[in-house]
C-alpha cells in the first residue's frame, strides 16, 4: 500500500489529468505532453504511468550496473544514448530529467574512456607497425615469420583509433607485412636458384671427371682432375646433406678409378718417382708467373689476351709438391688479377673521359686511376661490410648453410679484389715517381 501511496504521489508531482487524458509536466526544457488516456479512474491511470516510468528507470538502472562492471565500457554507449533519447518521448511519470542527466554523465565517462582507449590502441598500433617494419631488414625468415603471426594476431586484438587515422595505419601496417613476404619470396626464390646452380655446377664437375676416368694421358688428366678438385672446392654453396653426398661419391668415384689406373701405370711402367718432374714443373710455373708480372708493362688488349693464353698454360703443367704449389699458384692468380683490374680500370676512365678534348698530364693521368681505384675499394670494403653483418645475422640452423657458404666465397672474392687494386695503386705510384 505504500509502495502503491508513493507512486501516486510522484505522479501527481510530475505529471496531471486534463479531461481524460495524462500529461507529464514540462522537464528538460521541454514544454508538458501527454503521455496517456484515463481508461478507468485518474487514480489507476496515474499509477499506470508512474510504474511505466519505474519500469524505464529499472532498464536504466541496470545498464548503468552493467557498465560500471565490465572492462569495456565503449560497448555500453549506443544504449546509453538510445535510453537518453528516449528520456524525452517515453510514456511514463517520473523525474526523466534526473534519468537523462545520470545518462549524460554516463555518455560523458564513457567518451573519455574510449578517448583513452584509443590513445593507448593508437600506441599499440605504432609500436606494431613499427616492429613489422623493422623486418625488413631481417634474413631469419623462420624466426621472423614466427614473430610476424604474433605481431598479426596483436593488431586484430588490438581496438580501434581515431577514425580520421584508422586507413592510415591499416595501410602502412599491410604495407609492411607485404613488403616482409615479398622480400622473404624473393630471397628463397634466390636461394632455390642459387641451389639448383650448386647443383647443376657440380653435375657438371662429375661429368667432367667421369669423362676423364678412362683417359691415358696420365699427365694432362691428372693437372686436369687437379683443377676440377679446385673448382668443387670453390663452387661456394652446399647442398641437403644426402644429396651433396651422392654428389661427392660420384666425383670421388671418377677421380679415385683414375688414379688407381695411374698407380697400376706407374708401377707396370716402373717409372721412378723422382724429383726432377715436379721440380720442373715448378719451374715452368715460376716462368709462367713471372710472364704474368710482366704483362701490365703491355699495351692492355695484349696484356688480356696473354693473361688468357698464360691460363690455360698452367692448366698443361703437371703437379707441384707440397706447400710450394699452393704459393706459386696464389702468385699466379694474383699477376692475371691485376692484368684484368688494370683492363677494367681503363676501361672506366675512357669511357668517363669520352669526348674531353682535354690532354692530362702524366701526373694527373696516373692520380685520376689511383682516385678511380681508391674508390673502387671504398665501395668493395662496403660490399664486404655489408656481406660480414649479413653473415653476422645468419642463424645456425642447418637450412642456412648454402646461404652461409655462398657469403663466406663473396667476402674472400671481396678480399682478393681489394688487394688486387691496392697493389695496383703501389704500382701506379712507383710509375709517378719513375
């Protein structure tokens, strides 16, 4: 009966018959309305309309619990503002001016909580797209690929930003993971090329050698097999295990039936292992690299064309003994090395100095091609910078190892070439001063 006795009170307080009809009060700067008809007596209508609004403030009251509990308040604000409109057109009697202040406040929270959200979401967003970026630069695809998931996976759990920004960073964030999986196709694209060379160039070895088993040419065979062995040793990658040793049985095979043919020779022959032979062939050897020292004192087109004819020389001497035969060899390459730097050296500078009419001095000649050479290894040395940290990020895991050898031949190439033009330069200076 109280609880009947109060209602009535607070409808009489908000709202009024007139005739056979209900209004509520003005409230909100909204003029009065009606809100119903008298359909029995005042009393019952006004009781009706005063439960309706108790009714509405309960849906009220239980949104503004639920908000207040749960983490995620933003998903609370489209019903908060559906309630607070309704607070203006809802059939009922009651303090709706009271609902619709608690409702504005509550939409007021909830703009400010998802204010911050979205800052902190912004943050996220910046520090992901960030990290996604900074793969770029990676060559641990397995490891990269892996944090990649993860770093995807945080930015759909990640909420929303500002709309005006939201395509920005979507794009940029799609950017960066596309330019990591084109660079990581493009890399084992590489690496399966690069392999099959592997694999073609050591077919190509084996064939070789097998053409060469059978040969009884003893002497030219043996220089031949010789420099096949070099070649494998510099062919600069690697294989999956099994079949890298499929390959070397067949080579080994070819080389190891030739000698064994050579050792039955020499024994039906009864030829004497003396010193003589090879001592002789390091002298041939010797006359050749002092050939080659001699050449960049030749016009360059002879100079290249004897390098080539001085090559081919040596493969046609027989066998050096011990540690003497890898000297005179290092000795050798490095001669036809600078016969081919030299040659590309004048290259470059006829075609920089194509259409000058003018004549340089002797001494401006000689400084121009040491210029020329001192920043040819400038950008060796970083070439070889670069390969070094390249080899330096490389992981251990056994599917690296073509890619690892094949970075360890650049750096040695890298070195012979940056020692190749820095001798060439002494000797440009000794011509100045000459």
């Amino acid at each position: 009966m109280e609880q009947q006795d109060h209602l009535l009170a607070e409808a009489r307080r908000y709202g009024y018959i007139e005739g056979d009809q209900v209004w509520l009060r003005p409230i909100m700067d909204l003029p009065a309305r009606q809100v119903g008809l008298v359909k029995d007596t005042e009393e019952a209508a006004l009781l009706y309309f005063a439960q309706r609004f108790e009714n509405f403030r309960a849906k009220v009251d239980e949104l503004l619990q639920k908000m207040e509990e749960s983490e995620n308040k933003g998903s609370f604000l489209m019903k908060a503002l559906h309630l607070k409109e309704q607070t203006a057109s809802y059939d009922g009697l009651g303090d709706f001016e009271s609902l619709h202040r608690r409702l504005s406040e509550a939409e007021d929270n909830i703009k400010v909580t998802i204010a911050r959200n979205r800052e902190k979401n912004l943050a996220t967003k910046i520090s992901l797209i960030q990290e996604t970026e900074a793969l770029r630069d990676t060559i641990d695809w397995q490891a990269a690929g892996d944090k990649l998931k993860d770093l995807r996976q945080a930015w759909i759990k990640t909420g929303p930003v500002e709309k005006q920004i939201t395509d920005e960073l979507e794009t940029r964030f799609r950017d960066a993971v596309e330019e990591f999986f084109v660079k990581k196709k493009d890399f084992m694209a590489q690496k399966k090329a690069m392999t099959n060379r592997v694999f073609d160039k050591y077919k190509e070895l084996i064939h070789k050698s097998e053409a060469l088993q059978n040969s009884d040419d003893f002497e030219g065979t043996t220089a031949k097999l010789k420099q096949l062995q070099q070649e494998w040793k510099e062919v600069g990658g690697s294989l999956p295990r099994k079949q890298a040793n499929d390959l070397w049985t067949r080579f080994r095979a070819a080389h190891n039936h030739f000698f064994e043919r050579l050792k039955e020779h020499i024994n039906t022959k009864k030829v004497e292992t003396v010193s003589t032979g090879p001592d002789d062939n390091l002298s041939r050897k010797r006359a050749l690299v002092a050939e080659a020292d001699a050449l960049l004192n030749r016009p360059m087109n002879e100079a290249v064309a004897r390098a080539k004819e001085l090559q081919a020389a040596w493969k046609k001497v027989g066998p050096v003994r011990g540690e003497e035969s890898d000297r005179v060899w290092e000795q050798f390459i490095l001669a036809c090395d600078k016969v081919f730097e030299m040659s590309a050296l004048e290259h470059f500078i006829r075609k920089r100095q194509a259409g000058s009419p003018e004549t340089l001095s002797k001494e401006d000649q000689v400084n121009t091609r040491i210029q020329a050479l001192r920043d040819f290894i400038k950008s060796d040395q970083q070439e070889r910078i670069t390969l070094e940290e390249n080899l330096g990020k490389l992981s251990d895991s056994p599917g690296n190892d073509t890619f690892r050898t094949m970075l360890q031949g650049k750096v040695r190439a890298f070195d012979r070439k940056i020692r190749t033009k820095t001798e060439l330069i002494e000797i440009l200076r000794r011509r100045l001063v000459a």
